[in-house]
C-alpha cells in the first residue's frame, strides 16, 4: 500500500471538493477563517508521517480537546467518574440541554457539552483554572510531544462572551447538584480548554497514545484505551456518530473548529481540519478525507 500517494490524492481531491460546508458562526472569532483550507495528517505505529494541505496550520480543536480532558480525568478519579456521566450516545445535537432534563442532570455522555462540562469539572475540583489549564496543556503537550502547542486567547474570549447555552448547561448541572464548582469556572476553564490551537500534525502526534500496541506512547493504561475508542466510536460525533461509524467505521472525535482525530488501533493516528461543517457540526471535508482514506487502506475496527 503507498500510503504517500493515497494522502497525496485526498489532498489534491479535497482541494476541489465543490460542497465544504458551513464554517461554525456561533462563535464569532471561528466565523473569521478561511474556509477552503484543508489538512490532513496520518502517523503510522511504525514511526512514518505523511501529509497534505494544509496540514501545519494552527486551528481550534475545540471538542477534540474532550478526548485528552476525558483521559486526564480519568486518570484522576478512576471509574468513579461515571457516577456523574454516562456513556450512551445521546442522539441529539452536541449543545443540546433536553435529555439533562428528563435524565436529572447527569449528561448522556463525556462528549456532549453537558458531560464535557462534568468531566472538565472534576478536573477542576477546587483548582484555581489557570492550574487545571496548565495540567490540561502539559497533558496534550506530553501526547504530542511538543510544546509549542497554545490556547488562543481570542477564542477562548470569544466563547466567553457568546457562551450562553454552556452558561444554562452548567447551571442546570449545578441545580442538580452535578457541578461542584461555580459555573462561572467550570465554563471558562471549559472555553479555555476548547480555545487550544494544534496543527493536523501535533494532533496526529497527540492522538498516538489512542492507537495502543507496543509502539504507542503510553499515556493510559491499555484498557483505558480501549474504553476512550469505544466512547469515540459510540459519541465522538453527537448525533452523527452513527453515520461516521457507517461510513468510516474508525473512532473518533470531532471539533466545531472543523478537526477530526481518528484512531485505527494498533495502526495509526489521523487528524484531519477543514472548517466548513455539516449539518451535525462535523467537518464536511474532513469526514469525507477520512471515509476516502479508510477505503484506500481498507482500515476499518469492523474487519
Ligand atoms: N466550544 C464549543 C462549544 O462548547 C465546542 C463544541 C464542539 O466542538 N462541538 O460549543
């Protein structure tokens, strides 16, 4: 398999894709980029790279940042963890407040906002935010292997001036006594935490520990890895995760900056961005890259 030439074609493929999608609006300081930029990076276990595109641009990671936030937490507090969230796919949009309701306010999942508002929440757990923050970007730094990875503070402004649904999130979560710490922090810690910017090829970097085997960086115990796929798998795309599980049939989490990391276990970490978004907040270009790459590779968890 010439895997070069493969990621070649996506990237030339992509370039002329006619349909890219809608880049998010909803935070104003998202709205501002360019939406014909595209980049993908693949990191074999066996130590090779290969890119296209735009693939050493900084972007927003936004929700991927719940993949690293889930592991760290985990890390901390242990199974315990899910007396607080669940782990079923939510069928509803990522920001959506209706099931919290209904299911007293313990989120379906750790990532929807609702359960990424938990997980960064007992994180926090009486830190000052600046400390947890810290921890959150030594933790992607040490996935990555690289510190030169930041949070972009416009972004992180930007969210905290327009934020108001994870505002009503937080408070919901308090009122049903599933937010230990005052809203105000849990949701600022949460932007910031969104707000990282990384390249296609940091976050491939930062995605190998997720590939298990013996050449993957062992951030997380190997059962814990298994666990984090299945997550991804089962609710890494909200309300679309059933039809990435379709298409592409690899974990993985996306971000409304338009970034997706997927995991092929044992084989490989891909991170793809390209800003316009489907209709379910997922990257249009991005998920179509990853469905071609599955195909040309015949990667697949299903056989
Ligand atoms: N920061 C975004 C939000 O909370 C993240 C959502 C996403 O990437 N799906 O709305």
């Amino acid at each position: 398999m010439d895997l070069a030439a493969i990621v070649q074609q996506i990237g030339y493929d992509m370039a002329a894709a006619p349909h890219r999608g809608v880049v998010a609006d909803y935070i104003p300081e998202l709205k501002r980029v360019d939406p014909s930029q595209f980049g993908l990076a693949v990191m074999t276990a066996d130590g090779q790279t290969y890119h296209c595109g735009d693939a050493d641009v900084r972007f927003s990671i936004q929700s991927v940042s719940k993949v690293f936030t889930l592991a760290l937490a985990l890390g901390r507090m242990g199974d315990q963890l899910w007396t607080r969230v669940g782990r079923e796919p939510s069928g509803h949009a990522f920001n959506s407040i209706l099931q919290l309701e209904t299911e007293h306010g313990i989120p379906r999942n750790p990532f929807i906002n609702a359960g990424a508002l938990v997980v960064t929440d007992a994180i926090l757990a009486g830190h000052p935010p600046r400390e947890t923050l810290g921890e959150i970007l030594r933790f992607v730094r040490a996935a990555a292997g690289d510190d030169n990875i930041h949070i972009n503070p416009d972004v992180a402004q930007s969210e905290e001036q327009t934020g108001h649904r994870n505002r009503a999130l937080a408070h919901f979560l308090l009122a049903n006594a599933n937010l230990i710490n005052p809203p105000e922090l849990t949701c600022g810690t949460y932007f910031h935490q969104c707000a990282i910017e990384m390249t296609c090829l940091q976050l491939a970097q930062a995605g190998r520990f997720l590939m298990g085997g013996p050449n993957a960086p062992r951030l997380v115990s190997p059962e814990r890895v298994r666990r984090l796929n299945a997550l991804m798998m089962t609710c890494g795309h909200y309300d679309g995760s059933g039809e990435f599980a379709f298409r592409v049939g690899l974990p993985g989490k996306s971000g409304v900056g338009g970034g997706i990391l997927a995991i092929v276990p044992g084989r490989a970490s891909i991170a793809v961005w390209s800003p316009g978004l489907n209709e379910r907040g997922n990257s249009q270009l991005g998920t179509l890259a990853i469905e071609h790459l599955a195909r040309a590779t015949g990667w697949s968890v299903f056989g």
